[in-house]
C-alpha cells in the first residue's frame, strides 16, 4: 500500500487530499471545518479527517506532497518588490511576517503538524503541475489537452500542455505579472466586490450589462494575440507593488473611483462585468484554439480558478473545437493538494491510470458523512420535532411533496462536496418553477445580493430537453453554462420587456418571468447546469425523479447549503444552526426530516442576528 498525503495552504482555501494506491479517499477544505471562509491557514483539520477517512496514522504516510514551491514564490515576490523599489514598501512589510514564520519553512511547519515521527518522503511540485495533475489524472481521457489559467503561482499565470496515459507535459507558459486570473480579478475590485472569493459574482452580474468597454480593455490594458497570449499595461494595475488591484489611471479609464463595498450597483458597474467577461471568454477561446492546432488533441481539461468561470466553460462546449471537456470540480487552489497527490502517484512513482470511461473524482464526494444514528442522537439533544424514515421511497416522495409546495428544503446526505460547488450533498434546493422562488432564496435565505442566479440540477437524461446541451455532454460538476431551450421561454410582455431592459432595480429584473423554471433562468436566458445521474448521487436522482413524477419537471433549484459569508455547512450541527437561523421551511438530514414549528421559529428569529453576525460578509 503507498499512501499520499497532498496539502495546500496559506495562500487561499487551504486543503489536504489522501490517495491511496491511486484511488481518491478523502477530499476537504480547511473553511469547512473551522467555519473561516476561504481558510488560508494550514490544513490541519483537513488533513485529520482524510487520515481518519483512510483509516492512517502520520506514521503510515508515504509521501506527503505539497501543491507549490514556496521558496520559488518568494523569490518571484522578491523580484517584483525590488523591481518597484520604494513603491510598494508598506505592501512588503505586511506580507514579510507570515512568510518569515511560515510559509518558508514549510517542511518544519508540515513534519510539527503530523505530530508524530514520519518517514514520509516531502515532495513540493510546481503550482501549475498540481492543477494540471487534477485536471487530467481524474479525467476520464486516455489523452487530452491541458489549459491551466489562474492569478499566479509561482511565476506562471497560465499554462498548456498535453497528458497521455499517465504523464503529464507542460509546454508553454504564460508569466506574472500578465494573468488573466489577476485582470479579472482587477475589475471584481473595482466594481465593490471582494477578490479571491467576489469573482463569481462579477459573473453573475454581467449579463445585466453591455460589452461597452470591451474594446477600451482591448485597447489600452491587454494587448491579445490571435494564440490568446497577452500582455497586461501595468500602468493601470497596483497588485505588483500596492494593497489594491487598480490605481488612479484605472480610475480615470472608467470614470471613477471603485465602487464601495455594500453600495448600490449603477449600470456602469454592469457594464463593465459584462465587458470583462466578453474579454475574458475570447482570451480562454482564443488560448484553446491554439492548444488544440499545437497539440492535436480532441479533448480538453482545465484547472485554475479561471476554470470556475463557467460561462467561458460553456462557450469552450460549444465553439472551442474539442470533441469534450472535463474540468476539475476543485478547479482554484484546494485542488491542487489533490493534483500534487495524484502527480507524485501517477508521474514520480510511474503508476498507471486505469480509464472506465468515467472520471475518477467520485463525483467530488468525498468528504465528511455522517449516520442516521449519529444525527438522531444530535436533534433529540436539541430537542428537535423529527420524523424518521426507513424507506427511501418514502422519505424523497415526502420531501417531493414539500419542494412542490414551494417550501424550501436543506438537504444534507452522503460525503460532503470537494469544491466550491454544492452538488446535491450539503444543497438548499426549491422548486425552480416559482416566480418568486430567486428573489425568496437570495433574500431570505441566502442573505445576498438580489441578482445572483441559482443553478438548476437536472437529471442527466432529461437535460437536452430543457437546456441547449447536446445529448451525450454532461455537467455534473455545475461548472457549465448553457441556455434554456426556446421551447421552454415564455412571452414577455412589453411592460416586462421595459423591466428587462431598463429599470435600474435589478430585483425588478430578476422577478421577469422568463421560462417554465424561472428561478433557474438568468437574465439572458442562461442558466449554470448540473446534471445528476444515479452513478454518482442515487439518492439526489430519486429525488429529482419523485419531484418529475409528481409535478413532470425534472429540475430543482439547487444553490450551497450556508448563508452569505460562511462556508458550505459540514456537519449536522452546522446545518441544524443554519436551518434555524434562516427562512428555510424543512431540513432532511440523510433519513430524517425536520420542519419548523413555532417553538423552532422564534428560537430561529433569536438566534439569526447572532448567527450571522458570525460572517464577513464577502
């Protein structure tokens, strides 16, 4: 037995991963256990549970890999100081500290963590060798395409190469301080949203917009080749040597300071999501065009956090000349403790890849689960109203019956979700056909701003007849877009159309009734698909099939299971406290369904300020 131990951390949504003898145990971020969204901090929760998962001591570890090289990063963080001296000082005495005291002494910092003597052999791969070990390893390719795309790691931004068999080749590079990932990043700063984790925000907010700005963009801060390599003017960004993304010569590009944080969003502000998106998708179309004449090959894996932009994942589908795509659901930094793992087994120790025609990530399923026994101990300590269900048939047929009522469920089953997605473990689901159901979930349940989408979880064989998805694609990982089919839209009036296109309320655009599952169609008639099937989550299928029988639309309304500001819950405690303190109608935590009675609702309007108060809002 060889067992691998792959961390990353201190840098954004710190993870630990356990392969053993090739196959995918156990998968977590550090945020999910210490409640701390997007944790940088190192994985030492993380890394406990995959040992338990895996059933290791420290001790019996054989490698532990680590998803970059710090000392590489340090001294590119070095460069680019020195390069701008004295600009930037305060800048680098604010990061010194942490790296003095941890971050270059990782060795030291991993060996106290285990806690125990280890012979473990230490590996630290490249940054972009991790991701593009999680995008092709787990892939269901013999051979494919690699497209990594993210801020920075150590000095690359972006990266291509190939994967055959079980070898990965990275080709050509693009290098800080040029990245897509840091441009898009620039505008999420700049139109009030938090970097690092507002990015799918800035997403979401785009097609409220006009691509207005996209050729200013073109003209003045990225010089975009036809192979989709660039250049970045850094005349108008700050990250290399300032505390902000953008400076004042940014400003005056687009007619003002950036946007404050909470304040209201002008159409400016849609504007330029919607332009930066559209710059966004040609760089990625452009860039997987050239790798597919460069390599030749028909398919295409992605990683890094610009693989999360499922809107360019949707147009990679459908125009970027690959037969396929796979993208790894834990595309940003936490997968790259899984792709350090996989490297180490699959390049370093030369073991094969043996392909099933489907991917080896299990879904993504593969953290934390916990019993019936476990739960029901827990709620009668809470003195919680439940009702217990010994069939399966039972319990999704009555939690059915509940969704089409329009009450809102938390559903909360099997091993907890590896990835930013919630896909039908840790999941807040409703009934998609509501009107009012986007405006209910986002204001009071979720707490967030009112023009953020839902996605629809679709059963697999049933999502070419609601979505413009080719028979055969699937997207089980909720990382592509693609439209609602023509027959499935509704007429809009004038006065709604006036709504749509011009008033400045975005809730008032959002409660246009586009389709048959309005809470589940964007503003432009997209919507970002997850398609179940019974191989992955059998239960979530019995579901969805209980919810078409009983009202013939095989789609829920499935969003992440917490409120804004917090991680996707892990435990039943979490979920119990999140149910409570939140306008959620019923809880079913794996066999168990709890509804709310009055008791349960005022102790829930006690406890909700409280509760939430508990979360930075992001």
């Amino acid at each position: 037995m060889t067992a691998i131990l792959g961390l990353s951390a201190f840098y954004h949504d710190s993870a630990a991963a356990l392969v053993v003898d090739g196959r995918i145990v156990a998968a977590a971020q550090e945020e999910r256990f210490s409640r701390i969204k997007h944790d940088p901090a190192f994985p030492a929760q993380a890394m406990e549970f995959c040992l338990n998962e895996g059933g290791l001591t420290p001790g019996q570890l054989d490698y532990i890999a680590f998803y970059d090289k710090p000392l590489t990063k340090f001294e590119r963080l070095l460069e680019t100081y020195l390069a701008h001296a004295p600009v930037g000082f305060r800048s680098f005495r604010l990061a010194m500290p942490l790296w003095l005291k941890d971050k270059l002494h990782m060795r030291r910092t991993i060996r106290q963590a285990l806690g125990a003597p280890s012979q473990a052999r230490l590996i630290f791969t490249d940054h972009h060798e991790s991701h593009a070990a999680s995008a092709f390893f787990p892939s269901p390719f013999e051979q494919a395409a690699i497209v990594t795309l993210d801020g920075v790691g150590e000095w690359s931004t972006a990266t291509f190469g190939v994967g055959e068999g079980s070898r990965i080749r990275l080709i050509d590079h693009i290098a800080f301080p040029h990245s897509l990932g840091l441009l898009y990043s620039a505008f999420t700063y700049y139109c009030g949203f938090k970097v690092n984790s507002g990015e799918y925000k800035l997403m979401g907010l785009s097609p409220y917009g006009k691509t207005i700005y996209k050729e200013l963009i073109l003209e003045r801060l990225i010089n975009l080749k036809a192979d989709g390599s660039f250049w970045l003017n850094m005349d108008y960004f700050q990250y290399c040597q300032g505390l902000t993304m953008t400076g004042r010569r940014f400003d005056r590009l687009f007619g003002g300071p950036p946007r404050a944080p909470e304040s209201l969003l002008e159409q400016r502000h849609m504007d330029l999501a919607a332009s930066i998106q559209a710059v966004t998708e040609e760089v990625v179309l452009r860039i997987a065009r050239h790798v597919r004449k460069r390599t030749g090959m028909r398919h295409l894996v992605l990683a890094g956090g610009v693989a999360l932009n499922c809107v360019a994942n949707g147009r990679l589908q459908r125009e970027g000349d690959f037969n396929d795509l796979w993208i790894q659901p834990a595309a940003g930094d936490a997968g790259g403790a899984l792709g350090a793992a996989l490297f180490v087994w699959h390049q370093l120790l030369e073991k094969p890849r043996p392909l099933t025609g489907r991917d080896t990530q299990q879904g993504s399923f593969l953290g934390p689960q916990y019993s019936t026994d476990q739960i029901s101990r827990f709620l009668a300590g809470q003195g919680a109203q439940s009702q217990r269900f010994t069939s399966e048939t039972e319990l999704v047929e009555h939690v059915a019956v509940n969704l089409a009522e329009s009450k809102v469920v938390g559903w909360f089953q099997g091993r907890m979700e590896f990835g930013p997605r919630a896909l039908g473990a840790r999941s807040i689901l409703g009934d998609p056909r509501s009107p009012a159901m986007q405006a209910t979930m986002n204001l009071k349940i979720k707490f967030r701003e009112s023009f953020r989408p839902f996605a629809p979880a679709v059963l697999l064989d049933r999502a070419a007849e609601w979505f413009d998805l080719e028979p055969g694609h699937e997207s089980p990982y909720m990382l592509l877009v693609a439209p609602v089919r023509q027959d499935r839209r509704v007429p809009i009036g004038a006065e709604a159309l006036r709504i749509m296109n011009q008033d400045p309320d975005l809730r008032q655009r959002v409660n246009v009734v586009r389709s048959e599952i309005p809470a589940v169609t964007h503003v432009d008639y997209s919507a970002r698909i997850q398609t179940v099937d019974e191989e992955r989550n059998p239960r979530f299928t019995h579901l969805l099939e209980a919810f078409e029988r009983l009202t013939g639309c095989p789609v829920l309304v499935n969003t992440s299971f917490n409120v804004r500001g917090e991680p996707i819950v892990c435990t039943p405690e979490d979920a119990y406290r999140c149910f409570l303190a939140t306008d959620m109608d019923v809880l079913v935590l794996e066999d168990v369904v709890v509804t709310k009675d009055a008791a349960a609702r005022k102790a829930g309007a006690m406890a909700r300020d409280q509760y939430l108060a508990q979360f930075q809002l992001d």
